[in-house]
C-alpha cells in the first residue's frame, strides 16, 4: 500500500483545511467543513488501527465533528458530530444526541441501537457518560452518572453489528 495519512494545511490553530492522501501528500483530497463553518480548526487525529483514522475538530464547548479514514478503500465518511467512541473493527461509533446515546454504522450512519438511563438531570447523554469503551467482544462498557444524586454506574451493553 502507498503511503498514506491525515494532513492539515493550517494558517493558524483555528484556520486549517484538513484532507487524506494515498501516495503523495502534495495531492490530497480535501474534506468538506461541516454545515456552517467555512474553515476548520487543527484537528486531533487518532489512528484507530494502523489503516483506519478518526480526525476530530471542535466546534465550540461540548461540540465535536470527526471525519472517519479508511486508508485501504480510501473511504472518507461525512462529518459526523458529537462522536464519544469508535469501534473500527466492527465500523460502529458511538454518539451523543441530546438524551440518548446512539450507537450508527459509521459509513451509512444507520443506526444500531439506541440506549436511553436516568442521566443526571440537566446533563446531556454525552455530559453525563464518564468513561466509554467498544469491547473486543462486541459489547460497549460505559460509566454514567444516574438520577439527581449523580451515582456513578458502569454497565456492559450487547452491541448488534446490524440494525435490527
């Protein structure tokens, strides 16, 4: 496989363009910024697997967009926003979206499963999940802060790998 990897073109922290190139960093092609931002801030890139990356930029407090790389397939995903944990064995990612935590395929963005607790009051999903991680046999372990007390729980979730 050629070389390949994440660049950013930046004039400053907050003014980057960011893109993927297979074999010359030169010719890269460029990701598109998400809905109502012209030009993206420097991304932090996390490469999953030594063929499989994640490129998050913040969009302001409590607000994240990442762009998901599969270097073999050049597969760019679109910008997907508010992503807590990926699994890029099994091509899940886990997001927040207000009170529920949705588990989507990361490619098409359908969903998997949906899981809704007590969270904390006035604490988003993504707020009030302390730690999350995709387990290698396929569950979601997850910490969060339940009912007005905040009581830490850690749970094991079975995860499907298709929509139901």
């Amino acid at each position: 496989m050629p070389s390949t990897g994440i660049v950013a073109d930046c004039r400053n922290d907050n003014e980057c363009r960011i893109g993927y190139y297979y074999g010359e960093p030169e010719h890269a092609t460029w990701f598109v910024p998400p809905a109502g931002m012209t030009s993206m801030p420097r991304p932090d890139v996390i490469w999953l697997s030594a063929t499989f990356a994640e490129a998050r930029i913040g969009c302001g407090k409590g607000c994240s967009w990442s762009y998901f790389f599969e270097a073999r397939r050049r597969q760019l995903s679109t910008p997907r926003r508010d992503v807590l944990q990926a699994d890029q064995r099994r091509l899940l990612m886990a997001q927040g979206e207000g009170r529920a935590l949705a588990i989507r395929q990361i490619f098409s963005e359908r969903e998997v499963l949906r899981i809704e607790r007590d969270w904390a009051p006035g604490l988003s999903a993504a707020e009030a999940i302390t730690r999350i991680r995709f387990e290698p046999d396929g569950r979601l372990s997850l910490t969060w802060l339940e009912g007005p007390a905040r009581t830490p729980v850690a749970e094991r979730v079975t995860v499907p790998s298709l929509p139901r």
